[in-house]
C-alpha cells in the first residue's frame, strides 16, 4: 500500500488519543527495558506528541523498529524483552482500544480467562486490577480441589507464546469480529515491521499485545470448553480438572491438537500431571498473608504490614530450601511502598540469584542508593566481567545508582570507558551517560554533547541530550538550539531539558 493510500485509510479512522495516551503511560510503569528518563520528556507536555502522531498518521504512518534486550529467566536462560518508541506505542494502544471492549466480551468468560481482561471503564489503564484476577486464579485451583471435588489436574504453557502468534490467522479471527479493514490495515502494517521473523509474532511486554494473545487463544479455549472439560488459563498458563489421568491424557491430547490449528505448541518439560494433596502445591501456600499486606497497606496500618513482611522473611531465612522467590518480591516491593530497609542486606546477598527479578531489586535498592554498602555491591557487580554477564541487569543497576548524590572517581572512570565503548548495549550506555551527567565534571558533558548525533536510536538520543542538563545554562541553551535545528525528532527533548 502507497503512503498517500496509507494516510487516507489512517484518516478514516477514529481514534481515542488521550485515553490511549494515559494507558500507555500507565502500562510504563513496569517495562521491561525502562525509558532512561522514565518518559518526563513525554509526561512533561502530551498535547505535542499526540499532535505530532496524529500528523504522521495523516501523512501515512511509518512505525519505527522495536528496540529489543535479552531478559534473563529463573534458571539463566533469556527470553527477549522488546519496548517500543511512544510514537509507536499510543498508535498501537489507540488502534486496539477501538475493538477492545467489545472483543473481550466475546471471549470466554473470565472464570476460563482470567487475566487481562478489559475494563469497559475510562480509568487510565486498559486491565482489571492484576492482584484480583491472581488472587481469583488461585482460588480456582484451590476450589477445584476442596469444593467441588476434582483429584486431577493437567498444567501446562505454550512455547514461545508471543513470538509464534501468526499475523495472518490473527487477522482472521480480527476480521471475523467486525474489526474494520482501516483498523486490520494499519495494526498489522505495525505488526509486521515490528515482527524479526516474517508474518509471525508481535511485541512482548506491552498490554495491547497481552489482549491480542487473548483473541488469539480464544479458539482454542472455547473448543476446551464445548469439549466439557474443566479447563481455565492465566495468560498462556493453561489447566484442566479431571476426574481420572486418562481423563487428562484425552483433554492434553484435543489441546495439542487445538494449539497446532493456530500453529502453537505445549513446553512439554512444563507439563505435568497431578494428583490428590499435589493439586494444592499449585496453590500459593501465603496467598492469603500476601493479599493481607495489600489489605493493611489500603487500611492505611503499615505497622501491620512491617509485622507481617518480619515474619515472612524470617521464615524465608530459616533454610535455603524455604526461600520463596516470588514471596520475596512480593516483600520487596511492599517495603519499598513503606520506604523500609528491612530487606536491603538479605537482597544484596542475592543480587545473582535475583537476575530475573533485577527490575525489582533494582527499584528497592534506588531508595538507598546514598548508602556505602549498597553503592560499593552494585558498582562491584557492574565492574566484575563474571557477573556483569546480562545488558538487562546492567541497565536496571545503572538506574539505581542514579539516585546517589556522589560516587568515586574510580567508578566514575569506569562508567566513561562503558559509556564509550561500541561493545556496551545502547540502553547501558544510556545509563552511564545520564550517570556521567549527573555526577561527572564538564569534561564528561562536552564528551555526551559529541556523541548526541550518531546515538543508536531515538530513546538513546533523548538519554544523551537529557545527559547535558547540568551544563553552563547558557551554553547548554546554544547546544539545545543547534540540536533542534538539525534533529527535529528531538525538539520534544530538548523542550524538556530547556524547562529545568
């Protein structure tokens, strides 16, 4: 399709901009690969970024790449983390808001699919709150067994889930729900310049894909269903009761079938059988002390919810065969909230084991960020070649650290050969840039003043200029001037960095 053609079927569509703008400010909060300036450039004024979409949309919409990073898993393999320019994301959030409400009612019902389900509300965010459908999860695998009396359960996941979701048959179940062409032309024209494997998967990590890989499943679940079976799944986490294992063994076989029709398939090393008491390890066995700390922090008691961390970590810390990763997150990001240093030395001493989970540890850690101990094991992990093994940690640790009024010369020395170095991921570059910004001296500026133009991407080009902030206001002006003239796609940035 020509670009003139483009721009007229773009036309044709209405598009909610400034709910699809508040949602993907919302769905942010918790990227995988983080902005490096956590979207201020784009919080601080939204009226010309959502202006200037609509005039690329008029003129024929062209996304640009996914920027992409390696996410380590529990037990070190990777799996990929993508993000997508802002531009991109309130595109593809404003396109799939015009069907979301309608398609998700046609799913099946939230007792079968039980996360990211769409809110018919205008609250900012896209999904029903994620602790809820968790906690009503659970209670299923929990009822299934005690209430209505089920001995067996199948547990299984599907492969690769995001990267094997074919365009084209997605676009067929689209179609066959009354999305109109417009909308199917322009969403999958971003699918396909964002896909690294022809016509086949969309990008991880952002909720309007989440919902996507709901419509995608939905024949598959509704085939479980019209079957008898007992079946539910949480995202691409699938179940089925049974009365017996042949039972099962008949429901695992119509589910392999039914996934290879839309050319998915099971991880068979996740998939299990169980049987009797077995069906309750399913269950997280602090669910309810977990929800509790939710409950005492609404209520306002954070006394309660100290008390209740205490005696969580404590018993965590009694053998390492009690250590819960999940439970300790959970406790984390609770204290966090509280501003509490209750788990700082216990989440220091697993800063390796943690990798999966760095995102996290790496918010805690940013409040005491000013304190020795925590500086001197970040900045030993970042330099030490044998631990510093994933860019994804680097750049969460890298974050962190920006939240210290001073560091030593020695690591700064060190952030200025990464920071140089074509060998370094971008967004870790961008990390010790806005680091050497922050902390270095005027040398450092001039040298992230040179290195502006020929940046990676737009999201480094934006940490870079953010970077000179702390510049002579005077000359810092004349540099903003020059960079705007010569790189449009910066003025919005360079606004920013003006306005401080």
């Amino acid at each position: 399709m020509t670009t003139r053609r483009a721009g007229q079927r773009a036309r044709a569509i209405r598009l909610g901009w400034s709910e699809a703008w508040k949602r993907v400010l919302y769905d942010a909060r918790d990227d995988l690969l983080p902005d490096p300036l956590g979207y201020a450039d784009y919080r601080h004024d939204a009226r010309p970024h959502i202006q200037r979409t609509q005039r690329l949309m008029r003129q024929g919409y062209q996304p640009r790449d996914v920027l992409r990073i390696d996410v380590p898993k529990q037990g070190f393999t990777l799996r990929p983390g993508t993000t997508l320019i802002m531009e991109d994301r309130l595109v593809y959030q404003a396109l799939v808001d015009t069907f979301a409400v309608r398609l998700d009612q046609a799913l099946e019902a939230d007792t079968v699919v039980c996360s990211h389900r769409v809110l018919r509300s205008r609250r900012g965010r896209m999904f029903r709150h994620g602790l809820s459908a968790w906690l009503r999860f659970q209670d299923m695998i929990r009822d299934g067994y005690r209430v209505k009396g089920y001995r067996w359960l199948l547990n299984t996941d599907v492969a690769a889930y995001f990267d094997q979701i074919n365009h084209a048959t997605l676009r067929q179940f689209l179609g066959g729900h009354g999305v109109p062409e417009p909308v199917l032309d322009l969403l999958f024209r971003l699918l396909h310049d964002w896909s690294h494997a022809p016509n086949t998967g969309i990008p991880q990590g952002h909720d309007p894909s989440s919902f996507l890989g709901n419509v995608y499943l939905d024949p598959v679940d509704k085939a479980m269903v019209r079957a008898g079976y007992r079946y539910f799944r949480y995202a691409d986490d699938m179940y089925v009761f049974g009365g017996s294992e042949v039972e099962l063994k008949r429901a695992l076989a119509l589910l392999i079938g039914e996934l290879r029709k839309v050319g998915l398939h099971i991880q068979e090393a996740k998939t299990r059988f169980y049987k009797g008491a077995e069906i309750l390890g399913m269950v997280d066995e602090r669910r309810d002390e977990l929800a509790a700390l939710d409950y005492a922090m609404q209520a306002g008691e954070k006394h309660l919810a100290l008390e209740d961390i205490r005696a969580i970590l404590t018993d965590m810390g009694r053998s390492r065969a009690r250590f819960n990763d999940r439970h300790f997150r959970k406790c984390i990001n609770t204290l966090g909230k509280l501003r509490s240093d209750m788990a700082v030395d216990r989440t220091l001493r697993r800063l390796d084991l943690l990798a999966h989970a760095t995102d996290q540890v790496a918010r805690y850690l940013a409040m005491f960020a000013n304190r020795r101990r925590v500086q001197r094991a970040l900045m030993d992990f970042l330099q030490d070649d044998e631990r510093n093994l994933y860019s994804w940690q680097e750049l969460w640790f890298l974050w962190a650290l920006r939240s210290a009024r001073s560091l030593p010369r020695e690591f700064l020395n060190f952030c200025r050969e990464r920071m140089r170095s074509s060998e370094v991921h971008w967004a870790c570059r961008s990390g010790y840039a806005l680091l050497l910004g922050k902390l270095g001296d005027a040398a450092d500026l001039s040298l992230i003043e040179g290195h502006i133009p020929d940046r990676a991407n737009l999201v480094e080009q934006r940490a870079f200029v953010a970077a000179i902030e702390g510049m002579v206001r005077s000359r810092r002006n004349g540099v903003l001037d020059r960079l705007a003239r010569a790189h449009p796609q910066l003025a919005d940035v360079v606004r920013y960095v003006r306005s401080r």
